[in-house]
C-alpha cells in the first residue's frame, strides 16, 4: 500500500535482478488488491494455510528494502511517506527475487499491480516468467478501512499508519479506480 508501481521515473536499471537465477517450474500467480485497509493481507493468510500459496505483499517487501540500507531504499521511502507509487522496475525486481528466494510455485501478490502502468510493466518483467491466474479485489468503503488501519497503526509501528498518510494513501487509490473507469 503505496507502494505498487509507476512507469518510469529514472529506475530503468533496477528492471532485472542481480543474479541471473530462473524459476524451476513457471510460477502461477494471483493478485490480491484493494483500498488500503481492505482485508488483503488478513485473507491472504487464510489463503496460504487453506491452499499453499506463499504470500507476497509488495508493500512489505517495500518497507523491508526501505530499511536494508539498499540504493533504493530513500526513494522508497519517499514514495511511501507521501502515499505515491514506487516506480514499477523497483517493484517487480523485488517480488521477482522474492518468490526466486522462495522456491515456491503459487504465489498471492498483495497490492500489486495498482493501475495500467504496474500491470504493464508486470507485463514486461515477468510476463514471460509467470502465469497471472486471476486477480482477487476485495472492495471496502473509506470509513470502514480508515477505522481498520488507525486501529492497526496503534500496534504496526508503519510510518505510513497515520491520518494525514492514510487520506492521501486513499486519495491516490480513489485517483488510480477513476482512471481505470474511465478507459
């Protein structure tokens, strides 16, 4: 959540992983998404005990960059506290590694891709890597998930866990479901 991805923006160089590693079997994937505070990261785990899947949240995967000490991780930060989108290259270059790390096959990918730009460059990156099986969106009104993330922010120590953040992080989502309708 703000994290997701934008095209562009200088990160060109971060589309591909370090290492030259490759799935053992094409993995299939499946996107969770929603408004912050929707539930994705609570049914996700129901997901993983009921049927396997490893779960990857790409605002975890973010935040845990963020705080590495990594060349990305003050633009990372940048991004999140302001409730923007990171650039997608960033983005897809660590769900990659992640699920390279993993050793897994089924993969729940938690709040990405947020709009055309994230999908396409999902596209780009791992289109020929991956399956995409299906998206999951849970859609939940403002109040409700504004109610759940100031109550997880007394517990979460998420820099992004409070009011001021919280209304842009929902502000840029309600901007990215306008566009989507409007194509």
């Amino acid at each position: 959540e703000g994290e997701g991805a934008a095209a562009g923006g200088g990160a060109a160089e971060a589309a591909a992983p370090a290492e030259a590693a490759e799935f053992a079997v094409r993995p299939k994937v499946i996107f969770v998404l929603g408004g912050p505070g929707a539930g994705k990261g609570t049914q996700c785990e129901k997901i993983v005990k009921e049927y396997g899947f490893v779960h990857l949240s790409a605002g975890d995967l973010l935040r845990a960059e963020r705080k590495s000490g990594s060349a990305d991780g003050e633009l990372i930060e940048s991004y999140i506290k302001e409730g923007n989108i990171v650039p997608v290259e960033i983005t897809v270059r660590l769900l990659e590694k992640a699920m390279l790390a993993s050793g897994a096959s089924k993969f729940l990918v938690d709040g990405f891709p947020r709009n055309e730009d994230n999908l396409l460059g999902w596209e780009r990156l791992m289109g020929g890597k991956s399956d995409v099986e299906f998206v999951l969106f849970y859609d939940v009104d403002d109040s409700t998930r504004e109610e759940r993330l100031l109550g997880r922010s007394l517990t979460s120590g998420r820099s992004d866990d409070n009011i001021e953040t919280i209304r842009k992080r929902f502000k840029v989502f309600r901007d990215e479901v306008r566009q989507r309708r409007q194509r």
